[in-house]
C-alpha cells in the first residue's frame, strides 16, 4: 500500500510544496500536476549521451530508480507491516538511499565534466555527514522501543515513555534537517536555481536528458517520499484507527509535511554551502543528544 | 573644464612623459581620480590622453603625453590604469615596459593574440571553467576560477564576445546613427549613456539644453537607477532562494520601467534625450499621473525591501560575501556602486555635477563594508534617495516651462527637418532632433553618474567637425576587476552572488 501511495503520488507532493511557495511569492504558480506533465514530456522525447560517457552514465539512472522502489518495499506504512519487513531492516534502507546516490555520483563523474565533479564532491560530501544523523537517530529510536524493524518502530513511536519522549522531539528535529538536506530543499540547495556554481544535487544531473531525466527526476520525488514518510512516522502521534482512517491521516500529514517545506523555502534564504555542513553536524549532534536521554 | 564643455585641442600641450607620470601619480595620492587613459595615433607614435575629475573643484583636467610604441608602463606605480594599458595594448600594440601583466581584456584574434589564463598548479587544484553560454539569461563572459576545493584562488574573467565596434562606428560621426549606438552602449544604462553623449555634443558645439530639458533628463535617470535598482535587488534575492521579494521586486521593476514609457513611450527611455535637449514633454496631467504612480511604487518597494534586509538568513549569507575594502576599491580605481560600498564617496552628481544636478542632487550614499551586504543595501539607500529626489523635483514643472499642450506621444519631428530656429517658443525649445554644429579641432567630455557608476564620453573633432576619435568607458570597464579581486580566497559558490551584486554590463565594456 505505501509502495502504491509512493509510486502515485510523490510527484504531487512536490507540486503541492511549489504551489505554496508561489503563494508566498504572490504568484499562481505552476499547475499541481506540472510534475507528471513534466515526466511524460521528458519520456516522449530522446536522449543525447556525452561522447565522453559510458555504459556508467546509461545505466545509472535506472539503478538509482531501481534502489529507490526497492526501498519503498522496505518503507511501512506507519502501524502497518511493510512488503519487505526484517529486523534491522532500516539499515538495509538507508543502504539503498546510498546506493541510489552511488549511481547518481558514478553518472556524474562519469561525463568528466568540472561542474559535476563539483557537484559530485558537494553531494558526497553533504550525505556523508547526513548519514549518521539519519543512523544514530533509527538507533536510538529501536534502542527505546526494543523494536527492531521499521514496522515496530513505526507503528507507536510516542510508546517510548513519557521521560523519554524528549529524545523523540530531537530526533524528529534531526530528521527534519536531514530531510530538507537530503532532498536539496532551501536553505541547502535550491532546486529552482540556474548558477551551476551553487548547485548540489542539481549539477550533478545537468548531461541527462529525456527518459534518463524522467527516471532521475521521478527518483528523487521517491526520495523526498521516502524520508518525508519516515519523519512523519516518528513524528506523528495517531494511530488505531481503521487502515483507511490510518492512510487519511498518513496523506493528511504529508499534506501538513509539504505545508512546512513549503513555508521554510518562503521565509529563508539559503545558507552558504559551507554552512550547510554545519547544520547537518547539528543533526548529528541532536540524534548523540537523544541516544544518551535515552540511555541515561 | 567643467562637465560638458569643450577645449580646443591645441590648449592641451603635451606633457614631457615624466611629468605626465608625475601629474597622474599626484592626482591619485591627492584624492582626485583617473576618468579615463587613452590614446590617438599620432605620426610614429602616439598621444597619450588622460582625464583626472577633481573633485573639490569640480573640474575635470585633460592632460597629454606623446609617446612611442615602447614605453615604460604606467602601471607600477598608478595601479589602477592596469586595465587602460592592457587596454591600449590590444588596440595598437603600444608596448607599456613593466607592466606587471599584460595581456588583452577582449579576446581578440587579432594583434594581441589570444588570451593564455594564468594558472595554478598543483595536485590539489582544479580549474573551473564558466561561460561564456550560461545557464541564465545574461550576457556572454568567460570565468576562469583556480580552486582548491570551494576555495577560489584565483578568477580570471575574460570578455570581449559583446565587441561591436561602437566606438570605430561614432567616429566620423555625429550622424543619424550616432545618438542610437550612444543609447544602445549599455542596454540598461540608455538614459545614462545617452545623457552623457548628449553633454558632450552640447560642449562640443557650444549649445547648451533648457532647463525644462535638463529636468526631464534628471527625472529619467532617476528612474533608470530605480528599475535598475530594484530589479537587483530582487534579482540578489532570486540567487539566495529568497522567494518574496525576487517576485515582488520583478513586478515592481516593471511598473518603474513603465513610468519612463509614461515618459517618452519606450520602457528603457529610448528616443528621449538628443543632444540640445529631449524630445517628449511632460505636461501636467502626465507629471501628476507619474507622481501617483510614484508613491504607489515607493510603498511596494518599500514593503518588498524592508522584508529583505529584516529577514536574517538573508543578512547571514550576504555579509562578509566577496569583501572588496576601500584601500583596494581606491587601488583598482573601482567607481560608482561598487566603490560607494566600500565607503569611498565617488558619485559624478556631487564630484562633477552637470544639468540639474547643478542646482539639485541628492545626497551621496556610502556603506564601508563593501561585501555583498553593503553593495545590496546601498541600492537600498540609493533607491529610497532617488524616491525622495524625484518626489522634490516633481513637485512643480520648472519656471520657463509654460509649454504648449501637446497630445501623448507627442509628434515627432522628421530626423532631417533642418535646424530648429532659437526661437523661445514652446516645444521647440526643449525638443531636439537637430544635428548641431561641431566646434572643429575641440575636444569634448561627458560625465554622467548612471546607476551602475560613472560614464565617461570623450571626443574629439577634426577639422570638419566630425569625430575624430571618440572613447567611451562605462563603469563596467573600471569594476571588472573589482569583481575578480572580491572573489579572491572566497567560495566558489559565492561568485553568482558576487557577480549579480556588481552587476557589471558586459557590452559597455567590450563596446
């Protein structure tokens, strides 16, 4: 079902967060659906490889799209079991986010060009140091709950006990950097801009074309999913009520997800790149803060 | 000689080359500065001219120097003629001995050769190459940044692909064409460029516009560094990913642009100032209709703005961005805008002040950080002292104006309809589409202060009358290497930010 959910309706989420940062903006803004448009246009049309690319350049796009689908079988729908649910299974998870990386990166290298080897190091760079955020935090998390699959995390994080529950408020914040960075949102990246020279996740994309977009683009709209439906998981209190109760409030609160991304790209400007890794050490910093409420 | 008045030729004696040197030298220790260096063939070599604008005087001093292809440089010890002589340079292959980089600054195939990029070596450095296609709508320069990692060591720009030869088409000039490619030098200093070429055929040939002219050419050009301005802004604001006031300050951008169409029926003011003075009216209901207008646009911008500098994520990224200090500024001889942020008071309305500016100009604004904060934030002040300015001197149509009515657009009289008489009658005073007469064997200057800096339009007439040569140097020619230097030992990330808040133009300098 979450699979279902993901595959649907990843590229409206991102639609949703444009159109309430044209509001904010005083515009109308493009069409909520302009992603989908945006992906089949890209798939109508063909594909101009570099000459200085390879076979790791082709097949990079699909692999990454193929880790991300794979790891939405992994991903539960919050209170309910996942396809694929074993203990330790977040790890494997988040194995697939670098995986999906890996072969974006690989691409980027791939066509010798200055700008994506830039971008390439920046993006190395920026999720190595989001890693341990993202790990210390699913750590501590099964660590309280003695729950050792996503499933059991998921299904009633606000169960770790009323001392404790602070822990939980630190790793929601550490999540939510580590979302906002991941995903090239403001105030790390800015998914809108043009200057080669500023971009992270961006430049690293700027040789692929056609269907090899589409498979990127739609990618990283599965990405944004994925980890804006694990923050949500921990983050949000209800649970119990009938599947179809569960999956409203579970879209509902995605909704109110694209709503705060939305109202952060509005109101702040981005950070300088070199800031950007400080944010994330506070992550990290925050997820260490929450292992040792939760140990002590 | 003052701003846009002539002095014939022959009152320029040429200066033995060390005491030229000397009187250069002097005039940038003293606190005066260097408008312009250039050169005219002369027999087997070349006279070298210069302007130096005084200041306190508010004079401008022409001097000379006959030189031969080989001579020692100027450079060493006036730093901020660097760019003249590489300039000089490429466009005669004078030989300046001891210049300390000489190279060409517009790429040409021609004599000079081809530009060979200083570079860095070693294991951990990589080269960066930007341009000259960019992604955005700009215009085309390359950018050759030496890095270590996002740490730029050093960036070389390199333009010239915007070279049209204006300056080879205005001589043998004034013709009809002239006054266009005078409007057309920079595309978004049309009021500014055209004001200054307009100041130097006026001294050239000893005519001077009416006051009601002058008036009009002072509320355009304050409306040009209002666009200009504000577009900045919200463009400064677009590079950060500040979303509010890059769509508000492009909106309000427009309306500004609209009230110059108000003006004269073009958005960028083309067709408006001719030499002997402007070619639209602004009768009452018009002047009431701009004033209204005017105070709407000042609460939107002000609204837009003051979001901006109040919201401190945008004050965090800015400050300490691409640090440009006034000693430097001072060095490389940067004008306008640029040297403004870092605390030098440079501005043409105050130092040389010409036309209305005689009488009434605003006040001069200075912020001394000069990183990208000062450079955003003195377009603020700049903006809110051209609000203030125009609302003052839009308040009554100037004493000899009770011009006749004439319907919006005006007529336009044929380009070729023959000298209008000096007659004071209405329209035909302030309205110019004549070609004056020349004074033969005169050198000409004009200065005017555009939004971006000081232009400076020079010239002179050979025995017909006629342009002999004619040199133009926007403020873009001045602060390229201003842009460079802020990028030095900062972040490579940086650069679109620090360019956007130079905001050079890369046709005024290529010409």
């Amino acid at each position: 079902m979450s699979l279902i959910l993901a595959l649907l309706l990843s590229p409206l989420f991102l639609g949703m967060i444009v159109k309430i940062k044209a509001f904010f903006a005083g515009r109308k803004g493009q069409p909520l659906l302009q992603f989908y448009y945006d992906l089949v246009k890209l798939l109508q049309k063909g594909v101009v490889y570099s000459s200085s690319t390879t076979v790791v350049f082709r097949l990079s796009p699909w692999i990454a799209l193929a880790a991300a689908v794979t790891a939405l079988c992994i991903l539960p729908l919050p209170g309910y079991s996942s396809w694929i649910s074993f203990p330790g299974d977040f790890f494997v998870l988040f194995a697939l986010l670098a995986v999906l990386r890996f072969s974006l990166v690989c691409a980027a290298l791939d066509t010798g060009s200055s700008f994506e080897g830039m971008g390439a190091s920046r993006e190395v760079l920026f999720s190595f140091l989001a890693e341990p955020a993202l790990l210390l935090s699913f750590l501590v998390l099964s660590f309280g709950l003695e729950g050792y699959s996503l499933h059991e995390i998921l299904s009633n994080p606000f169960s770790i006990g009323g001392g404790k529950l602070v822990a939980l408020y630190f790793i929601s914040v550490s999540l939510f950097i580590v979302l906002l960075a991941e995903n090239s949102r403001i105030p790390f990246d800015d998914p809108n801009t043009h200057l080669e020279l500023t971009m992270i996740h961006e430049v690293m994309v700027l040789d692929h074309s056609g269907p090899d977009l589409a498979g990127i683009l739609y990618t990283s709209a599965l990405k944004l999913w994925i980890l804006g439906s694990l923050w949500v998981g921990i983050s949000s209190p209800w649970r119990g009520g009938s599947f179809y109760l569960d999956v409203l409030v579970f879209l509902g609160s995605m909704i109110f997800l694209a709503v705060i991304i939305g109202i952060i790209e509005s109101i702040l400007a981005r950070v300088r790149l070199i800031r950007v890794s400080h944010a994330l050490s506070l992550a990290t910093v925050l997820a260490g803060v929450a292992l040792l409420w939760i140990i002590g | 000689m003052r701003n846009g008045e002539r002095i014939p030729l022959r009152e320029i004696p040429p200066l033995d080359f060390s005491r030229f040197k000397a009187t250069l030298k002097d005039a940038v220790a003293t606190g005066n500065r260097i408008a312009g260096l250039w050169a005219v063939p002369s027999g087997s070599g070349y006279t070298l001219y210069s302007a130096i604008l005084h200041p306190s005087r508010q004079t401008i001093e022409v001097v000379c120097s006959m030189v031969e292809k080989v001579y020692p440089a100027l450079t060493p010890e006036v730093p901020c003629l660097h760019w003249f002589e590489r300039d000089l340079w490429e466009r005669y292959g004078t030989i300046p001995q001891g210049h300390p980089w000489l190279k060409p600054i517009r790429f040409y195939q021609g004599e000079a050769g081809k530009v060979d990029f200083f570079r860095v070596e070693g294991e951990e450095i990589h080269e960066v190459a930007v341009g000259p296609v960019h992604a955005g709508v700009i215009e085309p320069g390359h950018f050759r940044f030496q890095c270590n990692g996002e740490r730029v060591f050093h960036l070389e720009i390199s333009l010239g692909y915007q070279h049209r030869g204006v300056e080879r088409a205005l001589t043998g000039g004034p013709n009809g064409r002239s006054v266009h490619y005078a409007e057309t030098l920079a595309g978004d200093t049309t009021i500014g460029h055209a004001t200054a070429y307009a100041l130097l055929v006026e001294g050239l040939s000893g005519s001077k516009p009416s006051f009601y002219a002058e008036w009009i050419r002072a509320i355009a050009l304050e409306l040009e560094r209002l666009a200009n301005h504000i577009g900045d802004i919200g463009a400064l604001s677009g590079d950060i990913g500040f979303l509010p006031t890059q769509s508000y300050c492009g909106r309000i951008r427009g309306d500004v642009l609209n009230l110059t169409a108000l003006l004269c029926g073009n958005r960028f003011g083309r067709n408006l100032i001719r030499p002997g003075g402007v070619r639209y009216i602004l009768e009452k209901e018009r002047l009431d209709n701009l004033r209204s207008r005017l105070q709407v646009i000042e609460e939107d911008t002000i609204s837009a703005i003051e979001l901006f500098f109040d919201t401190p994520s945008v004050r965090a990224r800015l400050e300490g961005t691409g640090v440009v200090t006034a000693h430097v500024a001072k060095e490389l001889g940067l004008v306008g805008l640029a040297a403004r942020a870092t605390g030098l008071s440079i501005d043409a309305r105050q130092d040389i002040p010409w036309g209305y500016y005689r009488t009434q100009r605003p006040p001069v604004s200075v912020h001394g950080t000069g990183d990208c904060y000062a450079r955003a934030y003195l377009r603020w002040l700049e903006i809110q002292e051209s609000f203030r300015f125009l609302h003052q001197i839009t308040q009554t149509i100037p004493e000899e104006m009770a011009v006749e009515k004439k319907p919006y657009p005006p007529t336009v009289p044929e380009p070729d309809s023959g000298p209008l008489s000096g007659s004071h009658s209405g329209l035909k005073d302030h309205v110019s589409t004549v070609e004056l007469t020349l004074t033969p064997q005169s050198l000409g200057i004009g200065i005017t202060e555009g939004w971006r800096g000081e232009i400076v339009h020079v010239a002179a007439t050979d025995e017909n009358g006629k342009f002999a040569w004619y040199r133009v140097f926007d403020p873009s020619f001045h602060n390229w290497f201003g842009l460079a230097y802020a990028m030095r030992g900062g972040e490579i990330s940086d650069f679109p930010l620090c360019n956007k808040s130079f905001n050079l133009s890369y046709c005024g300098h290529d010409l």
